[in-house]
C-alpha cells in the first residue's frame, strides 16, 4: 500500500478533530459537499455550519484510511469511518469519498457511505 498523501491525513484528521475550521480551509469557497443522498450544500461556510450540526448530533468520527486514488483533477479515498453516539454506542462502515480539485482547493466533495443505522440525537 501507498502512504496516504499528508494532505488527505490531515483532511481527515481535522474532522475526527471535529476542527472545522481546519476542514473549511481545504474547501474552495464555491465547494458543492454531497453526503450520500442528502441534498448538495453549497459553499465553505455552508458546509462548515452543516459539519458542524451533524458533530452537535453525536459523539464523534474516526476515519481510518484503506486507499487513495489522485490525479491532478481528482482524489478518491476509500476506508471506513466509526461513528460514535452520545449513547456511547458505534456504528462502524465503509466510505468512499470523491475530491474533485478546482484552483487549488477542493471543488465537489462526494461521500459514499451507509450509515441509516446511525441514531444522532437532535439537538
């Protein structure tokens, strides 16, 4: 296996770190985020608020990295992410996500994932 390229770990690093901030730094400012079937959002800031609600939902995420796949347009990371529940239980599956780059930054951000099972508590 190829080591995974740092600025994926640190990508994901940010949101196990729940550091939005961080996140929203890959994003470029006109980002689409697409989280399995739910509606695209559109823009950093709108993202970081939806990250951020789903993170106030429940306990927290750990993404552990199989693979990655990059060309200059694209990256695609495969591995599977555990879920923790304010109720202390875990939900843990596969994920495949798709970075679609523009100027530098990332432009689409697609997540491949099932986690219906997941129970986040409204808040």
């Amino acid at each position: 296996l190829m080591p995974v390229p740092e600025g994926i770990t640190d990508l994901f690093q940010a949101l196990d770190n729940e550091d939005i901030e961080v996140f929203c730094g890959f994003l470029h400012e006109d980002c689409q985020f697409i989280f399995g079937n739910d509606p695209p959002v559109e823009g950093s800031s709108s993202i970081g608020e939806a990250i951020q609600s789903f993170y106030r939902a429940i306990e927290g995420t750990h993404h552990e990295i199989h693979e990655t796949f990059i060309t200059p347009e694209t990256a695609i990371v495969r591995g599977r992410v555990t879920y923790t529940e304010q109720n202390g239980s875990t939900l843990t599956v596969p994920f495949v996500n798709v970075l679609e780059f523009e100027a530098g930054r990332i432009g689409t951000y697609q997540i491949y994932v099932d986690n219906h099972e997941l129970t986040p508590s409204e808040s």
